[in-house]
C-alpha cells in the first residue's frame, strides 16, 4: 500500500491524544484527532480514513455510541476500528465486539502492540 | 511534540479531572445523586488513571484503580451514595490530588494505605469483596462458566493486553483439552514436514465490523505459512451466492518455529467470526450460512484436535463469555446514554472545565473544547479591540461630513460589538473552577481548626477571564482561610451567641454593570473595629488622635503589616497578609471592599474587570493634553474648597479630606504639560490609590468622560516612559496617554512624604 494509512484518534483525553499521536506519527502514519464521538462523527462527514481508533469512556457521545452510528452510516460502514479502553473486561469487548468493533487496543498501550494492531486491521 | 510536553498536558488534565471531580462531588454532598453527576466523576478519575498508566506513575495509577473501582461501583448502583461514603470519596479525592502533585514535583507519594482499604472496604460492605472488581461486578447474571475466566483476568490487572487476552481465551479453549496448547510443537516434530497445520473458515460474520479475512491470510504468509488446501467445494451456484457469507476455507502449513500463539493472535480480534481448528487430522471447519437475524450463533470452535468426539465439553466455555453479556448489555447502554443525555439537558450541574456559555448544559459542551495558544487569542482580542476604535472613528468622520448611513452604520455596530463581545467570551470561564477548589480548603482548615463551615455558592456559572481566574485563586483562598481563621468563631462561642454551632460562608458571583462581583461572606463575629483602631495605632500605621470612619478602620486590615491575629497560626498569618490580597485583586484590575457587621458577620466584595484587555478609565484634560486615569485607582473625585487645602512647604500642598491629610499632585508638573491648573481651586482633584504612596490627590482641569480604553504598549512603539502606563486611541482617533498612578505618585513625592497618608 503506497499511500499513508489514515488514522482517526477519539479520546476525550488531550494527552492521549498526544501520546497516540507521538506513536503513531513516529510510524509513518497519518493522524487526525478528534476529542469525542460528536467531533469524531463530525470530521468523519467531510474526511477520508482508514482506521479509527477510539477511546470508550468519553462524554457527549462515547465510544460505542461512536462505533454504532459509524457502522450504521454509509460512507466509512466498513473502516476498521479499533476501540482503545482502560477497561479489559471481557464484558466490555464483547459489548465492542457487537458493537461493531474490529479489535482493542488496552491502555496504557506499548506503541509496537500498537502499530502491529494498526497494522493488521488496515486494509 | 515532545513527551515531556505531553506530560505536561496530562497534568493540565489531572487539574481539569480533579476539578471536576470536585464538583461532582459536591453536588452529591449536596444530594445530587443522578448518574450524569457520578458519571462525570467517574470519568475524571479513570482519566487520570488512563494518563497516570500511559506515564509510568505506578503509585498514583495504583491509587486511582482502587478509587476508579469504587466509583464504578457507585456507578452501577452497587453502593449506595450516603453521606458518610462521600466523605470517604471527598477524602480520597483530596489525597488523589496529593498523588498527581507529587507525581508532578516527583515527590513522595502520598500515605494512602489506610485510605485504600477503606475504599476497599466500602467495596466490600456492597460489592461483595474488594477482590471483585468493577469488570465483574456489573455483569448482569454471570452463568458460572464465565465467572472463573473473568477472575483470571482480573489477575492480569491493568497489565492485561493483547498477549494476555490471548492467554484467557487459550485458557477457555484449553479446558477440555489440556494438551492442545502445548501439542501443535510435539506433534509438529512428530509430523514428517515439521509443520504444523492450521485451518481456517471465516464466517458471514468476518466481514462485518471493518474486518477483512483477507488481511488475515496475509498475516499467515508473513509468518511463513504456506496455503495448502482452498476449499472452494461449498461455493454455491451462482444464484444462490451471497456475497456476505463464507464459503471459502484454507489450510495452512505452518513452519515449525512459528507458535501457535502468534497465529491466534492474528484471529484475535476476529474472535468466533473465523472458525480455526489445528492440527494435522482436522478437517476445515464446516461452512456455516448464517440467515439474516444479526446475532452470531455461539459456534464452538473446533481446536482441539477431535472436536467430534467430545463437542458438548468443546462449546460450553468457549461462547459463554460471548454470548451472556452481549444480550442484555446494549440494551442497557442505550438507557442509560439516554438518561444521561435527558439528564445533561436540563441540569447543569456537574460545571466541568468547559468554556461554554452559562445557560445550557456546561457538561455537554465541555468536551467540545479547543486548546489554543493564548497569544493567538490575545492577539485576536487585541485586533477587536482596534477595530471597535476603527469603528468609532468611522462612525465620528461620517458624522462630521454629513453622510447619512444610519441604517449601515448601526449594523455595523452591532457586528463590531458582537465580535467584541464573542472574542471576549473566548477567554471567559465560569468561575466554578475557582470556586470548587474551595470544599477542600475548608476541609483541611477544618481539620487544623476545628471549626466546621457549610459552604454556600451563588452564581459558580459566571464566566470572567481565564487570566483573571488563573489570579483570583490565591486572593479569595487567603480571603476564605481569614474568613474561617478570624471570622468565624468557635463552636462554643457560637452557641453562647445564639448562633448555630457550624459556620456559613457563602461565596457569590455575579455580573453587574461590566463587571465582576464576588462576595466571600461570612457569618461570624464581624470586624472588632476597636481592636483594629488600636492596633493601626500601636504600629504607626495611623495617628492616636485619627478620627476615622467605621469603614475607614475596617479597610486599615489592608494596610502593609497588620494582623489582628493573637496567635499567628499557620493558616492565615505569615506577615504576607491582606495587603496582599488587596495588591492582588488592584493587579487584576479590581477593588476590594469590606462590609462588616459586629456581630452578624463580615463581607469581603472584589469588584473585578471582565477582562484584562479593556480597562475602565476616567478621561481628564490637562492644559491641551488629554489623559486617561485607570478607574481601578480612583478612590474619588471633588472639588476642593478653600479651607480643605493647605500649604507645606513653600510648593506643596496637601488635601484634607475627611481629618487626614493627602498631598496634592500637579498633573501638569508632573508630566510636564506646557498648561494646565496649577492652583487646586481652579481644577479638580481626583484622588487615588497607589500602590507604594498610599493616596494622593492628582490636579486636572476637568474630568470629561469615563469609558473603556484598550491599552496600547507605549515600549513597543516608542520607548517605555516613566509616569505613564501606555497609550490608548480616543473615539475621535487621538492618542491619550494612560496614567502610570502608581509610578507617577511614587516619582513626584519625596520620599518621607509617602508616609502621610
């Protein structure tokens, strides 16, 4: 694939952002950031993507509700994405996995776990 | 960026979370228990665990998981919010903001230990056992199987990644054949080839949510695997062909060395939507057609190495922990998004660090903020500042050449005052973040006192600069530990005066005419004027034979080196005292006044600009010169009789105002006009306060007008000169010289004259 892999990051959280951001720009990729599933859902209207990477816990609209609303569109129905959660429950991948997510990254994350999980989602 | 900024912006955060923390816990001591108000504190918390990880801080990401694991519990209704339980939260919070200080400064961790278990404990009390965390708490109905995998994860802790996600499900699929983990490199070396075979079959289901099978397989050649078998047998004709289904399955031979996790690491996230079997007697998984109904049937997945024998055993603990949540849990969401939302709508009661407007829900906007650099929005202010000057000029010039453009003009006005006001606002924040950082201060002075304060709070939404706020903190906290250290008095005291035993203090903020009005009040003994007076004496700072004022007397607590206090405790006396305060609150552009009853209580009103770029001044002529005087200074204006001056000296004159005596201030000498009054009978005086000189009477010819002005920096245009503060540009499109007050007086007063005032 020769052109940049664009990445969505969603956390409400400024210095996840930035840390994401760190990562996976130091990776060759291209990075957007939006900090909830409002301002995510907003930017996805008028911009291209190939992965998004989205925190669960946010307010206004959280990383599920983002998830649904994004797999129940037209336009990026079927872009990866990948949900990136302090919490490891079982129960909470599952609700991701029915939700519509393509896998999970847990925080805090190793920035190699982290483009490989990229990685094998990016089409 | 560099990591170090990035920490930076975690602690901005942490400040933001446990601000907001804060105030959601306030608003459950005031009995707010709805679940927007825990949520947001929740979601506070686990924000500065989720960074505290992500940073390496162990101890405070230690603490914040207990704490996290408490609220969650609160969260789901497990423990109920009594008073009692928030205390325990508004303790832990206090020492949460302990932690995030000392993994700031690098400092010790705080003592948490004794706190922690009684976190733990107050888990325990509903939870059942604190070893039960949130994850499995919540579960609607476990079904046993689920139960025993669940814990073992949680054993992982916060640890538990990618790897070990893996490990639990390997654990689960390992039960009915313990040996099939560790087969693949026995029966590898067994096998003629040393490889190992995987097969593979994705489901209807693989092509949902994103993913694409094809990745998969190319992950698998990466490896090293070689495609053996496509079985293209189940293809159907093409009229019964639905793209959606799958129908395709593959056999990989995979070399030796490759483990068998590193290949159900690329099926991880695929999950049951790709059926794998191992080994070397296996057949590809069988096809299955999922009809149209959504939810994936729990499909055992067939790896061990004969599924057929053994499939009851095979299929129990693998979908359980799929399938038990999956139901139920959506549903669930839903409801709660929508309490939430219905919630925020018409409450704004959690205020987080939003910038949003005072109406509305401070909550919901809170995480549409930007951060941007403050010069580029200083520098947008600055650009309105001279377009609402260019505005008025315009509007002056049209006027005198009598074009009539009323109608183009007005709206042009009301643009430029909306932009102004819009720009204005951009800096505005409410309050409240100034505000709920009070609870805790009067709960460590309660602690060191003894005296115990109900906190009342008026008008937390109103918005004033960021700058303003970001300087408002150390004056009303040093206000707030006088109030309770020498206002309130002690329980017993209280009662003896038939008051309730438990103090109030109420802080309240509120626009009035263009500006800000805080009052911090309380409802103690009031000032003790006659024990001020003869302190004042005592020290010099008035004369045994002053008559002052009731209000003349309170303000002399602002003077430099007074403190009432018996004992100095370490709580509010340190010789920095309220001078300090009153410095503060005049650098901000403000005024401080006292409103005292014996008795009943003492006010203390700041009265502060909305922002810092545009100051209210007095215009005043001298000689042909016209100057601006900053209204934060003026004390008062008035034309002065004959017999309140007096002569000192051959040159100096001094102004009696009410018994004490002020020296009078030539403007025009001073700045050197060419004309100008120089006789006080012939002019008026306006008389201000400085800084380091006390007050003094300046000399103008008229007052004409009071307005705002935007300061221009007189250094950056021209040089910096001494008297005068900056420049500003007059409605006519003149430049006017700001007053430097405090310099002005400080130059043109020797310097024993200062005293005299």
């Amino acid at each position: 694939m020769s052109k940049t892999t664009r990445i969505l990051t969603v956390d409400d959280s400024a210095s996840m952002r930035a840390l994401l951001n760190h990562a996976l720009s130091t990776n060759g990729f291209d990075v957007a950031q939006a900090d909830d599933g409002v301002s995510a859902l907003e930017w996805l209207a008028v911009n291209e993507v190939d992965v998004v990477i989205t925190d669960i816990n946010m307010p206004r609209l959280d990383g599920f509700g983002l998830i649904e609303q994004v797999r129940g569109g037209t336009r990026h129905r079927d872009r990866p994405i990948l949900v990136l959660t302090t919490e490891s429950s079982d129960e909470k991948k599952a609700r991701a996995r029915a939700a519509g997510a393509t896998g999970w990254i847990v925080k805090p994350f190793d920035t190699d776990k982290l483009v490989a999980a990229v990685r094998r989602v990016a089409h | 960026m560099s990591p170090e900024e990035i920490q930076q912006i975690f602690f901005a955060e942490c400040e933001e979370s446990l601000a907001a923390a804060e105030s959601g816990l306030a608003a459950c001591h005031a009995g707010t228990h709805d679940s927007d108000t825990v949520n947001a504190v929740f979601r506070a918390v686990h924000s500065i665990k989720g960074g505290a990880g992500a940073f390496g801080y162990t101890a405070l990401q230690g603490y914040t998981h207990t704490f996290e694991t408490l609220l969650s519990d609160v969260r789901e209704g497990l423990v109920a919010i009594e008073s009692q339980l928030v205390d325990l939260l508004l303790r832990a919070l206090d020492t949460l903001s302990d932690h995030v200080e000392a993994a700031r400064e690098g400092g010790d961790a705080p003592a948490d230990a004794a706190l922690i278990s009684e976190m733990e404990s107050a888990m325990a009390a509903n939870g059942g056992g604190a070893a039960a965390a949130p994850e499995t708490a919540p579960e609607p109905e476990p079904t046993p199987e689920p139960a025993p995998e669940a814990e073992a994860s949680e054993g992982a802790g916060d640890d538990l990644d990618l790897d070990a996600l893996l490990d639990d499900l390997t654990a689960g699929f390992e039960a009915p054949a313990p040996q099939a983990a560790e087969a693949p490199a026995a029966e590898a070396s067994a096998a003629e080839d040393k490889r190992w075979k995987v097969h593979l079959r994705p489901r209807a289901g693989a092509m949902r949510n994103g993913s694409e099978p094809l990745l998969m397989l190319r992950d698998m050649a990466e490896l090293g695997g070689e495609c053996a078998i496509c079985d293209v047998s189940q293809v159907p004709p093409l009229d019964a062909f639905d793209v959606s289904q799958g129908y395709l399955g593959w056999t990989f031979a995979m070399p030796a060395d490759v483990s068998e996790e590193a290949v159900r690491d690329i099926f991880d996230f695929i999950g049951d939507d790709c059926a794998l079997a191992i080994g070397d007697d296996v057949e590809i998984p069988a096809v299955q057609i999922v009809e149209a109904a959504p939810a994936p049937k729990p499909e055992p997945i067939a790896i061990n190495p004969a599924p057929a024998v053994e499939p009851a055993a095979a299929a129990s603990p693998a979908p359980a922990p799929e399938k038990a949540p999956e139901a139920p849990a959506p549903v669930a969401e839903v409801k709660s998004a929508a309490a939430d939302k219905a919630v925020t709508a018409d409450k704004p009661a959690p205020p987080e660090k939003a910038a949003g407007p005072a109406s509305g829900a401070p909550a919901a906007t809170s995480g549409q903020s930007i951060r941007i650099d403050l010069f580029k929005l200083d520098r947008l202010i600055d650009l309105v500042g001279e377009l609402v000057i260019a505005q008025a000029m315009l509007v002056q010039r049209l006027d005198g050449a009598s074009v009539t453009a009323t109608e183009e003009l007005s709206l042009l006005e009301t643009l430029t005052r909306d932009i102004q006001e819009s720009a204005m606002s951009i800096r505005a924040q409410p309050i409240a973040s100034v505000f709920s950082r009070v609870p805790r201060i009067l709960r460590d002075l309660a602690a060191s006192t003894g005296k115990h304060v109900k906190l009342d709070v008026f008008g937390e939404t109103t918005e004033l600069d960021k700058t303003v706020i970001e300087r408002l903190g150390e004056p009303l906290t040093h206000l707030i530990r006088n109030a309770v250290d020498h206002g309130i008095e002690s329980a017993e005291d209280r009662i003896a005066a038939g008051k309730p035993p438990e103090g109030t203090l109420t802080l309240s903020a509120e626009h009035r005419s263009g500006r800000i009005v805080i009052s911090i009040s309380d409802d103690g003994a009031g000032i003790n004027r006659e024990v001020v007076l003869r302190k004042a004496i005592e020290k010099g700072i008035v004369s045994p034979d002053a008559q002052l004022s009731a209000e003349e007397i309170d303000n002399l607590i602002f003077a430099p080196g007074f403190s009432t206090a018996q004992v100095v405790s370490n709580i509010s006396g340190r010789g920095v005292g309220m001078d300090v305060v009153r410095q503060n609150v005049k650098d901000l552009g403000g005024r401080i006044t006292i409103d005292s009853t014996p008795g009943k209580g003492t006010a203390f009103i700041l009265t502060l600009p909305l922002t810092l770029a545009i100051s209210d001044g007095m215009i005043v002529d001298v000689g042909d010169q016209t100057l601006v005087v900053p209204l934060a200074h003026v004390v008062e204006s008035l034309r002065p009789g004959e017999a309140e001056i007096h002569g000192l000296g051959s040159s100096r004159r001094m102004l009696n105002v009410r018994g004490r005596f002020i020296p009078i201030i030539s403007l025009k000498d001073a700045l050197g006009a060419p004309t100008g009054a120089t006789d006080p009978r012939d002019g008026v005086l306006i008389v201000v306060d400085t800084e380091s000189a006390g007050q003094a009477a300046l000399l103008v010819d008229d007052i004409c007008d009071q307005r705002q002005f935007v300061i221009k920096s007189l250094a950056t245009n021209f040089r910096s000169v001494e008297g005068v503060a900056g420049a500003t540009i007059l409605g006519d499109g003149r430049v006017a010289l700001i007053v430097d007050v405090d310099g002005l007086v400080a130059c043109a007063l020797p310097s024993n004259e200062r005293q005299a005032a």
